[in-house]
C-alpha cells in the first residue's frame, strides 16, 4: 500500500472538494466569533447549535477578505444598526475552501442583512411576549412622575460621551433649575450589558428614597451592539423596579425591549435631559401660575367680604327693627295670655288641693270610730298584730265616746 504525506492527503481533499462542491452556497448560523486582522481581513467561526440543549453540533471557520469586508462590513451596518460580532444569527453566501495548511473554511462573498433582522425581531417579540404573560410590562409605566423630578440616579459609562451632554444639559439650564445627579456605572456596550445594568439598578432601589427617578442612557458613536439590551432579566428588572425608569438609548431609528417596558423612552441623552427639564419647567409654571392667581385670587375674595359687609350693615337697621317689632309682639300676645293662664293654672291648683283635702278627711281615724271601729293602743303605739302583745300588759282601747284601760289575759 502506497502511503501519503499529509500535504498530499490535504491536496487530495482539497481536489474533490473544489471538483465537486457548487460554485457557492447560502448557509445560516451563529458568529462564535470575529476579528478584524492584519490588512483588514476579517476573521471568525460560525456554529450551528442544538436547539433545546445549546450544544455545538456543526462548526466552520469564515474568512472575509478586507476588500469584500469592506463593502459588506457598510451594508451589514446601515441595514441592521450593527457591526459583525459574536452571538448574531447571520446568513451568509459562501464558498468552500479548503487549504492544505489551514484546512477547511468558508469565504463569504455575501451577507443578508434581513435575516438578522429577523431573527433579532423574533427574539425581542418573544421577550415582549413573555413579559406580557407575566403581567408586568406595564407596571413601572403605570408608577407617578413626581411632581418634583430633581434627585436623578444615572445609569450609563462615566466615560461616554452621551452622559456628558446629559449632566451638562440638565446642570447648565437656562432657567436656573437645581438638580442632584449621581452616576452609576455600568458596561454599556457588549455581552455584560444586561447583567451590569441590573446590578446598578439594584443599588439604586436599596437607596429608592434618594431619588425621584432613574435615567439609562447611552448615546454617541455607532448604534451597534443594541441587540445586547434585549435581554428579559434586564427588561424584567427595570419593569419591577421601584422608581419610574426613563430610557435613552440609541438613535431615533433604534428600539430595544426597555423601550417597551419602561416608564418614558427618549430617544438619545439629550431628549432624556429636555424630558427631564420640560416636566420641571411645566412645574414651575404651574406654581407661577399659582403666585400670580393667590393674589387677585385673595384680592377677589376680599372685595366680596366687604361687598357683604355692606350689605349687612344696610340691612341690619331694618333687621334689629324687624326683630324687636316681632318680639314685641309676642310680647303683647303673652301678656294678654297671661291672666287666662293665671287663672287656669289656679283652678287647677285649687282643684288638686280639693282632692287631697278629700283625701285627708278619709283617713282622719276619728271617722273610723264614729263608723263603730275601735282603736288599741299599748305605750302610745297602735296595736296592730296581737304578736305584738303578751299576757299581763296593759292595753287602751279607744272608742267614739271615751277609753277603756284593759289588762291581756291573753294573746292568740
């Protein structure tokens, strides 16, 4: 048997795959990764992975010579509002290649913007989807703007330009209003985005009583990388969180899921900053407003307290006039009353003071013994119960015409 070298084996491969395999090929996946190298070729892998387990089933690596790259780097760029990088669904027209030093690869000639598009689409409505069900999409929407929006919590990159233009717009206003801003950073551009994020937040709900509101921005350069803010955690965080949430990210062509879930979405930083100031300016012209009505209000209210206090002092003559000619009056009719009254309540009396007299001659005792009753009598008391008595004592009885003294024998 003749054997090979290794370089012959690798020709040999490369013959029948160049003889065999189509001119090109469109082919889906997912960019493991990618980077830009010397001469500015790009270079990275593409894998395809199980659907329920997540596993690695299929890998290639992809080559995009910087002449190509460039042309297609513009257009991927302009049409999805990103640049090629790790974690995208891409779809992409290929050629097969196959080197006897580096082995098997795939040379992109061409990428289809709409596909990641679409896959992104369906992520984020999947996401939507999933926090409607929960029942909380709505909630950090549906928490009161304070009246006075002043204590701002900041959740962006210290060095990003985006919160420069914001703290600068907000503390340099034209109308003098006082704010306090604070900044907690975060990873604002990459695959730690949402987990940085949720991290600041959640410093800022266990200190929700220093501030008024929470403002996320990012802004300036490319508006790559966004799809890394469509994550259900960070959306999930921000909905339940305890302070109203105003998100500023991107351009004006962007979204991301925060901008469904939070209590105001802007556009930039900038339009994050006016919000802020155009809420407090309606504030202060409503207070305005109330110093410049308190007055003509108390002035208007004066006018008509005096308006009645002259009436009354007109009316109040005629009023004490009328109020002692009607007491007068009754006055006239008790007087006339008077002696019928006198002389009922007389006779009343003199009626009652009868029926007692009555009373009293009825129970006069001297009736009782002209009636043929007697009277017994022992120490000056009546008699009443033969208990009362025992043999030997000495009893009166009283009759209508005298006293008889007797001496009890005995008593039953």
């Amino acid at each position: 048997m003749q054997a090979l070298s290794l370089f012959e084996l690798n020709a040999l491969v490369r013959s029948f795959i160049e003889e065999g395999a189509e001119d090109t090929y469109w082919v889906h996946g997912e960019l493991l990764e990618g980077r830009v190298g010397y001469g500015g070729h790009f270079y990275g892998e593409m894998v395809e992975k199980n659907e329920l387990s997540g596993a690695i089933v299929a890998k290639a690596r992809i080559t995009i010579w910087a002449r190509v790259y460039n042309m297609l780097a513009l257009r991927f760029q302009a049409e999805t509002g990103q640049s090629l990088r790790a974690g995208l669904k891409v779809l992409m027209k290929v050629k097969l290649s196959f080197s006897e030093l580096y082995g098997y690869a795939l040379n992109v000639i061409d990428i289809d913007g709409s596909y990641t598009l679409g896959d992104q689409a369906r992520q984020r409505q999947e996401i939507l989807k999933r926090l409607t069900e929960d029942g909380i999409i709505d909630d950090n929407k549906t928490l009161p703007l304070p009246a006075l929006l002043k204590r701002i919590a900041v959740v962006s990159s210290s060095s990003a330009a985006g919160y420069g233009d914001f703290r600068r717009q907000l503390l340099e206003n034209e109308w003098g209003l006082a704010f306090r801003v604070q900044l907690f950073p975060a990873v604002m551009q990459g695959q730690h985005v949402p987990d940085s994020i949720a991290a600041a937040l959640t410093q800022i709900s266990d200190e929700a009583d220093h501030w008024d509101a929470v403002v996320i921005i990012r802004g300036g350069g490319a508006t790559s990388d966004l799809s890394d803010y469509d994550s259900y955690p960070l959306a999930a965080c921000i909905a339940q969180h305890p302070l109203p949430v105003i998100v500023g990210v991107g351009h004006d062509r962007d979204e991301t899921v925060l901008d469904h879930v939070a209590h105001t979405s802007v556009k930039t930083p900038t339009a994050a900053a006016a919000f802020i100031l155009d809420h407090q300016c309606s504030c202060l012209a409503r207070l305005q407003d109330l110093q410049q009505r308190i007055p003509i209000a108390a002035t208007s209210m004066m006018q008509l307290e005096d308006r009645r206090l002259a009436l009354l002092h007109q009316r109040l003559p005629s009023m004490v006039a009328l109020r002692l000619q009607c007491e007068h009056q009754r006055l006239e009719r008790t007087s006339l009353l008077l002696p019928v009254s006198a002389i009922m309540v007389l006779e009343k009396e003199k009626h009652r003071l009868d029926m007692l007299s009555h009373r009293l001659e009825s129970m006069n005792p001297e009736l009782l013994l002209k009636r043929g009753y007697s009277i017994t009598i022992h120490d000056g008391k009546i008699v009443t119960h033969a208990s009362q008595l025992v043999p030997g004592q000495t009893i009166v009885t009283r009759l209508q015409d005298g006293e008889v003294t007797s001496k009890v024998v005995e008593a039953e």
